[in-house]
C-alpha cells in the first residue's frame, strides 16, 4: 500500500497533519516520541548488561558440579 506513495504524497500528509494539530502540538509529540527511545534503549542496555553480568558470574565458577557438592 506504501508502494504507491510518492515524495508529492508524503508531503501532502505532512501538511494535512501540519494543519490539523498544529506545529506546537507535532513538537510536543516529537518530544515524546524522543524520550520513549531514549528510554527504550536504556531499558535495552540495562537488559543486555544484566545479562553479561549473569554469563560473567557463571564464568568465573569452573569448579566442577561434584566437587562444588563435596565442599
């Protein structure tokens, strides 16, 4: 369906939308739309830091799983 959308279409839509909200309002979606993948990606890092912590933790104990019972 996008396929069919040219530069000429999508400036059109911006204007329309430009009209009907109004430039404060885009810039304050915008905004919005910014701090959401700010925070995506933060929640992303966090997740992935978390996880080398856990594989680094499970690298360290190379004792074996009997000798590890034993002590």
């Amino acid at each position: 369906m996008l396929n069919n959308i040219g530069p000429m279409g999508f400036i059109i839509i911006a204007i329309v939308i430009l009209v009907l909200f109004g430039r404060g309002k885009i810039s304050g979606i915008m905004g919005e739309v910014g701090k959401g993948i700010t925070s995506f990606r933060k929640g992303m890092d966090e997740g992935r830091r978390e996880i080398d912590d856990t594989n680094a933790a499970a690298a360290r104990d190379v004792t074996p799983s009997e000798e590890r019972d034993r002590v």
